[in-house]
C-alpha cells in the first residue's frame, strides 16, 4: 500500500479509538450570573470581568469613574460575591481521557465548585488553576460557582496574625494587583471577580506542557538552539515532534517527560530593538504525533538575540547598561501601569496601541512597573514584534511583604506560572524583584513610623531578603537557561537622596517633584541608568469633562480633587509652573500650561540623561498610560488622548538628536546618534528674534558618530552678550543624508519671553477645519 494512504487510514484508525487532537472549549462565553452573596437575586455578568463593571452594566451602580462616585462604592470591597454558571457536556467531550478546568486568572480568594462539589481554593490573582474535573463532570448540565471573599478583609486577617504592623497594612498579604487599594494616580477600588478566560481542556495519550527556547549559540553564520519540551503522557509508547517536514521520535514514559529538540539556522537573521534594525521573528510550529495523527501543537514566536546586562566598576563607580547582540544600546522609554482600575476592559487592542505609540515616540524599552500585573500576551507579542524591550517587575511594590511559608509558596508558583508564560519572549531583557521596596525600607522612615523594635526589623528585613535573594532567583534559576537569567532585586537599587545611586545600579529620580528641586537639577543629577522621573500634567478638559459635571469643572469641587490621587499634586503643580509660566487664571488655561509644563520638565530630564551617555546609559520617564481619568505623570491619558509631554518626548528621544543646552554662559550645541552607523552633515545656527530678523548665524561641518554624545559647537558669552535674552531665539539644524534635524532654544524661560500678542484671525471653516 503507498504510504501516504497507509498513515491516512492510521489516522482514521486512531480519531476512532478517540485518540483525536486535544481540543479546548471557552466557558467565559457561558451564561454567567452573579449576586451579593446573602442576596436572592441573581443579574447577568460578563467574564472575563469584575464585581464592579458587572454591577454598573446592571445598573446596580453608577459610572465608578465618574465624579466622586469611587467614594460611595468602597461598600462593594467589604462583601462576598458569588458567581454562577451553567454549560452543556456532550457524551463525546467526556469520553476525553483527560478534562481539564482552567481558570487563568481568579481575583483573588476564590472557592470553586462544580456541580456542587469544591474543587479549588484560589488565593493568588496573578496564578493560572488547573484541576482535573473528568470524574466531576455529567453528559448534560453542570454547574460551575465560584465565591469570592473579600479580599481586603482576608488582607485585614492576615495582617491581624503579624505582631507588627507591616508598610501598606492588608494589602501587601494580598497577592492582587497592588494598584487596587488605590494609589497616587488610581483610584480605590479593590475589586473582585473572574478576570481572565475559563476553559476546559480535553486531552488524550498525551499534551504539550510548554516549551522552553534555551539559546546556544548565535553569531553571523549561525544560530544553535534546543527547544526544550516538557510533554506529559498518559501512556508510554512511541511519539514523535515534528517541526515542518522534519520528525524527532521520542520513546516516552507515562507522566511527565523533558525532551530536546536541537535545531540550527545558518544565516540568521537578528532581531532587533525599535532604532536598532529589524525585529526580526522565526515562527516555529511544533506538532505532537503519534502513529501519524496529530495529538498537540504549539507556536513559538522567536527572536534571535543576545542581550546583556553590564555592570563594570568604572572610575564614575559602577556601570548598568544593556548589550543587544554585543552593541551598547541607550535604553529610551517609559514605564507603564495597567491600563484601566478594571482589567478585563484591556484588551489586546489596547496594548497593540500601546507599543506602538511607544515605538512612534522612537521607545525601546518599556517597564512593567510592580505594582500593577504581568501584563497579557499580546502585549509581549506586540513588544516582540515592534522592538520594545520590556523590564519586567514582579509584582512588589512600594511596601514590605511576608515571608511565612505559605505566602512564599504562593508567590513560588506565581513565579513559575508567569516565568513559564513570558520566558521565550526575546523582548525580555529584565526581570526585577520588586518596585521601591528596598529604598522604602532604606529610605522612608517606616522602622520609626511603625514603631519597630530591633527584632521586628531584623525579622522584616529577613523576610525582604527570603523574598527577593533567594525565592525568586533560585525559582529563576530552574526556570531560565543561563544567558536568559537577568536579574534585578529592587528598582532602584539605591534612594535618589544617596550619592551613589547616582555612581552605580539604577535610580528614580525624584528630587523634582517629591523633593520640589528645580527641573535644571536634572542636568546635574544624572544616574547612570534612571528607572524613574517624571513630573503631572493635567489630562485635557475633554478628558475630565466626560467624568465630571460642569458644575464640578472647578478646582474646589470633591469631583474635581477626587481625580488628583496626589496629596499635594495640584500645589505641586502651581508651585513649578510659577517658576516658569505666567499662571493663567480658566482651568482651561491652567491644563494647557500644566502639559507645556510637564514636557518642558521632561525634556530637560530626557535630554541632560541622553547627554551624558555612556556615563548614563537608560531614562525611563514615569509615566507612560493611566488606569482612569485623572490628574498624573503620564503621557498618553486614560482615553489615548495624548498630552503635550508624548510629543516632546517623540522629539527628545529621536535617535538623532540636535541638543542645545545652557551650561553656565556658554551654549554648547550636541549631537547624540543612537544609530548603528555615523552621520555626517551640516550643523547651521541661527539666532533671531520674535519678528523673525536674522541677528547672527554660523555654521560648521560635523560628524556625529554612532552611540554617541558630543558637543559639536559652542556659542561664546561674547556673541550671547550683544542680544536681549528675552528677545530672541535660538534655531539650530543638523542637515545630513537628506534628513533635517532641528531643535529650537530659548534663553529666557516662557515667562520671561518679551513676546508680542500676534494678530492672528481665525475662520472656522467646518467642524474639523479652521
Ligand atoms: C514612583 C512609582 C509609583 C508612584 C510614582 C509617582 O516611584 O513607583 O509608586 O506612583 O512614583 O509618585
């Protein structure tokens, strides 16, 4: 018989027998119901979802983002809620050997129970539940319930247990997006509820668990690489992987197996970060088979790269920086925070945008910041597929944790869950411990605020330590092959008031802002990597207007200040802006100025780190998005809309950039290059004033070469003496390869500027044009 046909009639033979591909089926999209425990009541609910979408989609309560409503909703954190569904079982789907319940994400303490029998206790938000419910389930209906209990008062409980009161009390015992308990951009709402997809998975003889993408080798003419399986089997025998045309037999063991496909490219093409080249992906599909039918397959999206962290003692102290495929790479980005206080409202479409307003701002790295979720897939995918590599935080931030068994356990299998998920994205560069744990323990002032005895501390300390030297290394150790196992404690390693967090690790600086310094401090306070800094602009009022009334379109009103999270934000804000800005008196006014603010700020920031490359080799601003409408440090606000401060960075960080900067008397003009290759051209300046006259000019022929910073021309204190500074302005053009590159410089600051009133009319012409 011919082959092709005698594995044809194999396959029929085994479909038969059941031996069929693994399959899963969405229950998210079941007709789920929810209520108040203690209620009768039972209304629709969306799942993915929380208690309170659900309940404003029911009418149950008003729009928690609008106005102060966020105040008269904390009743829902203190109750139990139960959510229901029921789905069909069909005599095929239990003849599966193997029937699956997968929960990929619970928020947070959850018991499950199916068909009235309990099957899981959940505890741990950012965890994926897996149970084996064949010998539960009925061909018919079933019944899934879940309970969640408060987590808040669970949080309440366990801190009840401590002798000591630990920082930010209930929440830190709660493994839940930390944000939830309110922050200095988000809002209080601690809410509850079936935030990712349930499944059932069907499988039989044998699945694919994951898969790890372990790097051997990598230069210009090849690329070697094992692609190691982890597959369990519910009988031994004969398999085979196939990749493309080509098999790879394998005699496997009944339960859990590791098996190794080596695989080699010749020629390989590298992928690259946003700036850097192309971010180039070789997609792998793997199939599981046995006697020619195919029983699992999966997909791997990979990037070929090497990337490194460097940290060198230097006569500055100590360097941190990233090589990407050997080369030194300015990091330029930003961090980001979930994208609404209500998770599941994010869909992939929002991190699509996300990236890519990240890699159209001339971004390379983006930080998930630990006090928010490891993000979805799609947002790795996307920072794969764009070049944006991610500095990933677990989940800790601001605050100290337990460190009993049971906590530690809980956060062992986080770790491995989430490792397990994001390991073979070549976006990750980083993975960091926590945010601010160790500069609030180091800085803060909380052994005084707490009133700590010496054991108390050395016992909080121990546990710090028990956490973050060695749980999660050591878990990263048996999750990570070698080169892929970079890894950071604590973001910063060192508080911004110490000298050497400007010598050495990285740093957030917030000596502008939290410690009120000038914005030009920038220029002197310069870290070697720096993680944070970042100064509020408000959103735009079409922003505030669509969650505030009218009458509270006023600084005074409880609506108003309820959209400012920080305590002084904005006096913050009226403070700097008198510096700088004549205070206009609308609140129209105030927020267009409030963004002219921020990004004069931050362009200062951006560019003093940018100019002191390679002595300083990163700057992420705080902060890229906002989880609600609201008064903050970001960029791009709640709806997308984006603030003044996007665009100033979309110029600060282009990877050839014309830096003007005031250095006592002097004008020093740069050029900083982040390209793979030199550019050379023509640097033309020109000095005028507000009528547009021509009052001096030079120019000079230069070379910026590539991974660097140099000052290319300085504008003596002689010729800046003969001109008003008030008066005039600076424009400076950097004319090579058919590409101009312009920065204009004022030597006075806005306020100051002795600027006529134009003449200007304005004819509207329909809704769009003017
Ligand atoms: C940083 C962050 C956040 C905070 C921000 C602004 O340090 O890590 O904790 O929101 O400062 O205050």
């Amino acid at each position: 018989m011919d082959k092709n046909w005698l594995s044809i009639l194999v396959f029929f033979f085994c479909s038969f027998l059941g031996f069929s591909q693994n399959s899963s089926r969405d229950l998210s999209s079941e007709n789920w119901t929810f209520k108040k425990v203690n209620d009768s009541n039972w209304f629709s609910a969306k799942v993915p979802g929380t208690i309170h979408t659900d309940l404003f989609q029911n009418n149950l309560i008003p729009d928690p983002f609008f106005g102060a409503n966020e105040k008269e909703l904390q009743w829902i954190e203190e109750e139990d809620w139960l959510y229901k569904t029921d789905f069909q079982i069909t005599k095929d789907e239990l003849e599966n050997n193997i029937i699956e319940l997968n929960f990929d994400g619970l928020d947070t303490y959850a018991t499950v129970f199916l068909n009235g029998k309990k099957v899981l206790l959940a505890d741990n938000m950012f965890r994926s539940w897996k149970i084996d419910v064949k010998n539960q389930l009925k061909i018919g209906k079933n019944t899934i319930e879940i309970h969640f209990e408060s987590a808040s008062k669970k949080g309440e409980e366990e801190s009840q247990k401590l002798s000591y009161t630990l920082p930010e009390k209930e929440r830190v015992f709660v493994r839940k997006a930390q944000y939830h308990f309110g922050w200095d951009w988000a809002p209080r709402f601690v809410t509850a509820g079936i935030w990712k997809k349930v499944h059932l998975k069907f499988w039989n003889k044998a699945k694919i668990e994951n898969i790890l993408y372990d790097q051997k080798l990598l230069n210009t003419e090849i690329a070697k690489m094992d692609f190691v399986f982890t597959v369990t089997t519910e009988k031994s025998g004969k398999y085979q992987i196939r990749l493309g045309e080509k098999p790879f037999p394998f005699q496997l063991k009944k339960g859990q197996n590791t098996v190794k496909i080596p695989i080699e490219i010749s020629n390989p093409i590298l992928w690259w970060c946003n700036g850097l080249g192309v971010s180039h992906l070789y997609i792998f599909r793997f199939s599981l088979e046995q006697n020619g039918a195919i029983i699992d397959e999966k997909e791997l999206k990979i990037g070929l790269r090497t990337i490194e962290l460097v940290q060198e003692n230097d006569e500055k102290g100590k360097s941190f920086y990233f090589k990407l495929n050997g080369k030194p790479v300015f990091i330029k980005g930003a961090n980001v925070i979930p994208s609404d206080s209500f998770l599941p409202r994010i869909t992939d479409s929002t991190y699509f945008s996300m990236v890519k307003e990240a890699k159209n701002a001339n971004m390379n790295m983006l930080r998930v910041w630990g006090g928010g979720v490891y993000a979805d897939d799609a947002f790795y995918d996307a920072c794969d597929s764009n070049g944006i590599l991610v500095w990933q935080d677990f989940m800790f931030a601001c605050a100290m944790y337990p460190g009993d068994n049971y906590f530690l356990e809980n956060v062992k299998q986080e770790v491995i869950d989430n490792v397990i998920r994001l390991r073979n994205h070549p976006s990750i560069a980083l993975w960091c411990g926590n945010n601010e744990n160790d500069e609030g323990w180091h800085n803060w002032g909380w052994q005084k605020q707490y009133n700590y005895s010496k054991s108390d501390s050395t016992k909080i300390w121990n546990d710090y330590q028990k956490l973050f030297h060695q749980l999660i290394p050591k878990t990263l150790d048996s999750l990570l092959p070698k080169n892929e196992n970079r890894y950071w404690p604590s973001s910063p390693s060192l508080g911004w008031g110490r000298k050497e967090s400007l010598t050495q690790g990285d740093v957030h600086y917030w000596g502008v802002w939290w410690g009120k310094e000038p914005f030009e401090i920038y220029n002197q306070k310069v870290g070697r990597f720096v993680s944070e800094y970042g100064f509020q602009g408000m959103p735009s009022v079409e922003t505030l207007q669509k969650v505030l009334s009218k009458e509270e379109m006023n600084f005074n009103s409880d609506a108003f200040k309820n959209h400012q999270k920080h305590p002084t934000g904005f006096e913050t804000i009226r403070e700097y802006m008198e510096r700088d800005f004549i205070i206009p008196e609308k609140l129209e006014d105030f927020a267009y100025v409030s963004q002219l603010l921020q990004a004069r700020g931050m362009k200062i920031a951006i560019e003093a780190h940018r100019r002191a490359m390679p002595n300083c080799m990163g700057t992420l601003f705080w902060q890229l998005n906002d989880c609600w409408p609201v008064t903050s440090w970001s960029a791009i606000d709640y709806y997308g809309d984006k603030k003044a401060f996007y665009y100033q960075t979309q110029r600060s960080f282009d990877p050839l950039l014309v830096h003007v900067y005031q250095n006592n008397s002097e004008i020093e003009i740069y050029t900083i290059n982040d390209n793979q290759s030199d550019f050379s051209g023509k640097l033309k300046l020109k000095i005028i004033d507000f009528q547009g006259n021509k009052l001096w000019n030079d120019s000079v022929l230069v070379k910026s070469k590539s991974n660097f910073s140099e000052i290319q021309f300085k504008i003596t204190e002689t010729i800046l003496n003969q001109f008003d500074k008030k008066e005039i302005v600076l424009q400076a053009e950097f004319i090579s390869e058919n590409q101009i590159k312009e920065a204009i410089h004022f030597f006075a600051k806005p306020k100051e500027l002795a600027l006529k009133k134009p003449t200007i009319q304005v004819n509207h012409i329909d809704k769009n044009t003017i």
